[in-house]
DNA sequence: GCTTAGGGTTAG
C-alpha cells in the first residue's frame, strides 16, 4: 500500500502501467497493470474507522493533456483505505499530481448527487498504489520522502489464497470465492443427514449466485444475521443448475462470516480455531462493504420493531427471550420483548408456571412489551434448545390478530407472532451472540426500560441479567445444598423484602473484605459471642519476652521438671513435665522461660506446648493474648472474658483422653474458635448488597477454619477460590454465585441495621482441591 | 456412505 512521491517523472512510474485516461473508465475496465494519472481536485479530511483503520476520499481530475474529452466525467472520485489513506492524508496536498494503480473500478453512488464520474476507484490492500507529484516547489515536500513504506515485492504479497470473481466461474471448478448476502436461509435438517445452508451473493460483478451448504455440523454453517453480511466461502464447487451457475459445499469446506457495514469492526464469525486471513482479505472485506453500501438494488432488510408490527406483516424480529413453554410436539412458545411497546395489544399465551422456564414473572402481553411467539414444526427444535435471556432474531415472523371477541378486521384483535413451518422466505431463528452490533440499539432500549423509575412492576425481569437465567449448572461457581425450593430473585427483591427472610439468589461478586483473607480468619467465643483477630506474630513474640522477666522458676510436685539452656547466656527454659501416669507423659509439656520461636521449636516434635510463668512460687499461664496452647503449627487462644485460669495443678483423675477441650478443661480456659468472616458485595443487575461469610464459612470454602489458621496450603485454597470469583485485574469473567441467603436484623446502639448472611452453599470444585 | 436442496409465506 505505498506511496511514492516522485520528483522526476520517467524514473519512478514503473514502465509496465499502461495509463488509462480517466473519462475512458468504465465498471469492466481491466485494472490489472493499468494506472489513471490525474491532479488531486478535492482532499477529504481523513475518517478513523477504528484503531488503525482509515478511509479517504480524493477527487482527481484527469490530467490536463486530456481536457479535450467532455468535462463532468473528468474527474473522478478515490476512496482509500487503510494505512493507504493515513499515508496519503499526511503526503498529499491540494494540487499534486498523482498516478494511481492497483485499484478497483465501482459505481460511484453520489455520481447523481456530485456530477463526477459514474465510477469511483477504490483502493485498498498491497496491490493499490499511489505516486505522488509534489505541485508546489519541491523543496517543500521532500522531507516527506523518507518516511515512505518501501514497494513490498510480489513474491512476500502473494497470497495463500487466490479468490475468483463471481463473473469468472465456470462449472465444475472448485474456488474460493467471496460475496455479500443477498438471501439466506438458516442451516434446517435435510432428509439426508445434513442440515443445509441455502444463500445468494453477489459481488462487484453484480452476479447473483445461489449457494448450498451441507454440513451435519451447526458450527461449520455460516453464521449470517443480516442481508448485507459478507461471507469467504472456501472450497465451494460450481455447478450448472436449471440454467445457472450454483456452488455447493465440498469436502474441506469453510466459511467466514463479517458484518457487511462499512466501518463495523471486522469481526471474523468462524468456528474454526485457526483461520487465514490477511490484510489482503481485510481489503476485500472493505471493498465490498464500500461496494454493497453503494447498491441500491440490495433487497432492504426486513427488520421491525415491536413498536413499528402491524397486524398480517412479516418482519424479522431480534429480541430477548424471556422464557419459553413446549406447547406439544410441534410448537413451541417463545416470550420475548426488544423493549419497545407495540401499538396494538398484545395476545397472552397462557401456560402452566410449571411448562414455563425461565422468567416466571410476567405473564406476556404486559404493558404490550413482552411478545408471544409461536414457533411451529421444524423450527421447535431450535426453539426447544434456546436459553431464556438469549438475543435472538427471529425471521420472517408473522403478526397474526386473534380476534376472539372483536370482530375481524376491527384492527383491535391481540396480536400474536407465528414462525411457521417451513424455511421459506428464510424463517428461523438464530441466536445473536451478546456482543453483536446488532444487539446494541436492543440493549440500549431495555436499560432505558430498567432505569424507567415509573415502572417497578418490572423489576423481576429486567434486572435479570441474561446470564442469570443460564440453566447450565456447569457455570455456576457454587452450589447450594439446602432443599428449600425457594425460587431465585433479583438482589432488588432480597433489598426490598422484610426480614427476616430467605432467599436465594443468583449473582457476581464485585468486591470483597478483607482483602488480605489472613485477615477473615477471626476468633470467636462460643460463650460471650464475642469476635477478635488473631493476634498478630510480633504481638504474641512481645508477650512472651515480656514473661522472660518473671520470677524465679517454680517446681511443681505433680511435674518433673528439667531444665534447657536457651539462646540466651544464663536464661534457663524449663520444661514441667507430668509425672502422672504409668511412664510419665510427654505429650503435654508445660514450658517456661522460653521465647515464642523457642516454644515453636520445641513443639515440632508434635508435642503439646503450654507456655507458662510463675508467680507466687507457682505456674499460672501467660497473658490471655498469647496461644494458650502450641501444638505443631496449631494455636488454641482461651478467652480472656469467660476464663477462669487457675493454678496449675492437674489432677491425675482429670485426665482422660488429652485432647483441646480437656487440656483448656484442666487449665480453667474457655477456648476461642477459628472462624471465618468476610464480606462479599454481591450484584446481579438489579442492585448490589453485602453479605456475611461466616456461619457456613466453612462448608462454603470446604476447609475448617482452623486447618486454614495452621495450613498455609489451605489459606491459599481459600485465596485461589475468591481469585476466581472476582479474578484479580479484573480481566477475566467472573463467575456466577448460586447463594442462600438470610436477612435479619443487628440493633446496635438503639439503630436496627438489617444484615444478610450466606448459608448453605459450597463452592464447587473446593472439595476436590482439599484433599491436597 | 457419497444424499440432502436447488429461496419465494401458514393456514396452527
């Protein structure tokens, strides 16, 4: 796509180009090593299509040497895209003179409008070029020659697929071909055992050419939504058929699909991981675009709104579906609205809430927003498999009056929509993917809708979102293990409702607290209820050094007590071993003089460490801070409201079998428990609340919470499943929650505060993973 | 195993 600015006039132009003047342009000119000469008329400004996408239009006249034809035709319309347009934006002035080649001849849709020529050329990918006359002094233009892309060679601009022009097949060859939409149909069952893609293209040629695609695979059908759609076509054989070329499918067959409007983004519709596609078919991609945007005699699209159906029409309609209902073996209802009010009444199918999935909430025909659509014979195999909150276009629809109780004709039957059997005129249905251009007016009409602050009564629909009424447990994050049969509701409904209450409900997590998930590890007391961190490392260490400084070593007659040089020169660490029992026990020792790291140390030998001072020539425990006991990388903390600590003396007949509860038993403490507490922000469209992780914190994560306290494989269990409900960078799609929840009321300081608590779910998958 | 459909309104 270079341009050449040239300063001498027989030394750039490559002799091969034979010039062809201008007025003497016609659609068959051969554009194959021709070239126009011309001085550039008109410079449009340069229009940005997207990111490093350009287009430009030029006017240039033909050059003075030829004046002596009729004016009008003389000068004609450019237009340039891509890097070829940026680059001749920034080179070319006013004036210049300029040689173009490489392009293509079209019809010039403003020929009416502007008075130039009929035909316009259009250039875009490696074969267009332009050479470029500077007009003024040269001088001024030669600091622009540098900057020009070098003539790429033809051997790296070949490219690895050749396409034929609609007008050049012949039978029998099998091609590759592209075109743009004129008729399609969606892929139906053959009576074979393939479904069948019918459509009809044309090209620049203006060659209408049926095709038929067979495959038993949907996914290797071209994705077509719209008249006016472009598709690749790849392998495709000629044949003669009632007098006119057709092309079928052949073994090897592919498609690509692209949106047809000129500017849209080239998004290739293909199912195939790997496809080729270079800046040579970008071009050509463009140059139909340009093309098609230029015909009138494209057949329009039948697309209507709801608002624009009257009754007997038929139009394609693209709308959400909000729920369907299997009526018998060859219909099927589908519910659906695009947002707008139809003007005529709208027919309630009526249905069992049972036969009905999806949005039970409205009834159809509500406020004339929701449509009911009938789908018959060979398309309930389609209908029967969509999703509610799916956007699909429906087409060739019929608008049929029901006029039961109003007289025929009167124009004021309700309104209901067959989608008849069969597939002419291209009736089905297909589903639009969310991200489509087509879908953003659709999108923009219902979240006016919803913001509608006059129509509540809505609010369990809209605030739905589509992905939300997706049946495929395989995507929902979590599950719920309760056997209420509590329908799911909209974060709205949970916010407006009474507590206490319960609900479940299907929603995202935007945030959590706290971050740092160490910190959702609490310590609860059973008795008072209270809650409190887990102290802190450094704060533990202070309280041990701190008990450094007691008094002097206490013997105790129920223990032996033996004595351990520290890290420390003349501190002493006592060890008060039991001397109950048959041999004396080991199991449990109490330890005293020793530094927190010490304690630890000595505890890995799984050994019970309960650290101790003495006062009053007797052992009592530390401050209530520190653990109470250190069991390998286990830390049991007592409560400092509810214990009782008292001396040291265990009694022989107290012991039974050691373990947490006797240990805090003989010491006169009440235990603290691990918990977890965490905040999610939960929304779902309609709204976002916070709810507690707490109670079933554990079955939710599946890991106890002081296995997490001990186990840094666990706390990063815990890390990995927040990770992928609200995946960090925010780059990746979060995940759906199906989650139980309860609302009830905290009075604190005389204010009542309604709280929401998440029970009864489990993340799926965690259970797996624990068992690392 | 080598076909199917080959556009052009249901009739609910």
């Amino acid at each position: 796509m270079p341009i050449h600015v040239v300063t001498d006039l027989r030394a750039e132009v490559p002799s091969h180009l034979k010039k062809v003047p201008i007025p003497q342009l016609n659609r068959s000119s051969a554009v194959l090593g021709t070239c126009v000469k011309g001085k550039v008329i008109k410079k449009y400004p340069l229009v940005s299509l997207e990111e490093d996408d350009y287009v430009l239009k030029t006017v240039i006249q033909e050059h003075e040497d030829q004046l002596s034809l009729p004016p009008g035709s003389t000068s004609i319309n450019a237009i340039l895209f891509g890097p070829l347009a940026k680059e001749f934006s920034k080179t070319v002035n006013q004036g210049d003179l300029v040689v173009m080649a490489g392009f293509v001849v079209g019809r010039s849709p403003t020929a009416q409008k502007d008075g130039l020529h009929p035909c316009n050329l259009q250039l875009a990918g490696v074969d267009a070029c332009i050479y470029v006359y500077p007009s003024s002094s040269t001088g001024s233009s030669t600091s622009t020659i540098s900057a020009l892309t070098p003539v790429p060679s033809a051997e790296t601009t070949k490219p690895k697929y050749t396409y034929v022009a609609l007008k050049d097949l012949k039978a029998g060859m099998i091609v590759n071909i592209y075109g743009v939409v004129t008729f399609f149909k969606q892929p139906f069952r053959t009576k074979g055992t393939d479904y069948c893609s019918t459509l009809k293209i044309t090209d620049q040629s203006d060659i209408k050419l049926g095709c038929t695609i067979f495959s038993e695979k949907l996914e290797d059908h071209p994705q077509i939504y719209k008249i006016g759609d472009i598709v690749r076509l790849h392998r495709v054989k000629a044949q003669f058929f009632n007098g006119s070329i057709n092309m079928v499918s052949t073994l090897g067959f592919s498609v690509v699909t692209f949106d047809g409007t000129v500017g849209s983004p080239m998004v290739p519709r293909t199912c195939s991981r790997s496809f080729h596609f270079s800046d040579e078919d970008r071009h050509t991609v463009e140059r139909l675009r340009a093309w098609a945007a230029s015909q009138s005699a494209l057949p329009s699209m039948s697309s209507a709104l709801l608002s624009s159906v009257r009754p007997r029409m038929y139009f394609d309609l693209t709308c959400q579906l909000l729920a369907k209902a299997v009526m018998d073996s060859s219909c099927t209802l589908l519910r659906v609205w695009d947002g707008t009010r139809c003007a005529e009444p709208l027919l309630n199918v009526s249905v069992e809430p049972e036969a009905l999935e999806g949005s039970t909430a409205i009834t159809g025909g509500r406020d004339n927003l929701v449509a009911n659509v009938l789908a018959y014979d060979n398309h309930v195999e389609v209908a029967r498999g969509l999703k509610p909150g799916s956007y699909l276009r429906i087409y060739n629809l019929h608008a049929i009056s029901q006029s039961g109780d109003t007289p025929p004709g009167s124009g004021t039957g309700h309104l209901s929509f067959h989608l008849h059997g069969g597939t002419a005129y291209g009736r089905g249905i297909r589903v639009l993917p969310e991200d489509s251009p087509d879908l953003q007016e659709l999108k923009r009409t219902l979240e006016s809708l919803r913001s509608d602050p006059n129509d509540s009564s809505l609010v369990e629909v809209w605030c739905t979102p589509p992905e939300s009424f997706d049946s495929d447990p395989e995507n929902i994050a979590t599950e719920l293990t309760c056997d209420h049969t509590l329908s799911f509701v909209p974060l709205a409904c949970v916010k407006k409702a009474t507590p206490p209450e319960g609900f479940h409900v299907r929603a995202q997590l935007r945030s959590y607290q706290p971050e740092r998930l160490h910190q959702a590890l609490k310590l609860h007391c059973p008795e008072c209820r209270t809650l409190q961190d887990v102290p802190d490392e450094e704060t533990v260490s202070v309280l041990f050094q701190e008990a450094l400084r007691g008094t002097e070593s206490s013997r105790e007659a129920w223990a032996h007590t033996r004595h351990l040089d520290s890290s420390d020169p003349g501190r002493k660490i006592s060890l008060h071993l039991p001397s109950y029992g048959e041999k004396g026990n080991d199991e449990l020792i109490f330890v005293e003089g020793a530094t927190l790291e010490e304690v630890c140390r000595l505890s890995e030998g799984q050994r019970g460490m309960i650290p101790v001072k003495s006062s009053d020539r007797k052992l009592t425990l530390l401050d209530l801070s520190t653990p109470v006991l250190i069991h390998g990388s286990k830390r049991l903390y007592g409560c400092k409201r509810c214990s009782q600590v008292k001396w040291l003396e265990p009694e022989p007949e107290e012991r039974g079998e050691l373990n947490d509860r006797s240990i805090a038993e003989m010491l006169g403490v009440k235990l603290l428990q691990y918990v977890f507490l965490l905040k999610l922000e939960l929304e779902d469209g309609s709204g976002s609340l916070d709810a507690l992780l707490w109670k079933d914190a554990e079955s939710f994560f599946c890991v106890p919470a002081s296995d997490a306290a001990a186990n840094q494989k666990m706390q990063d269990q815990i890390k990995q499943t927040m990770d992928r409900f609200s995946p960090p960078g925010g780059s990746l799609e979060r995940p759906w929650l199906d989650l139980c929840l309860r609302s009830y009321t905290v009075e604190e300081s005389g204010q009542q505060t309604v709280c929401y608590q998440i029970f009864n779910t489990v993340t799926r998958g965690a259970e797996h993973s624990s068992q690392l």
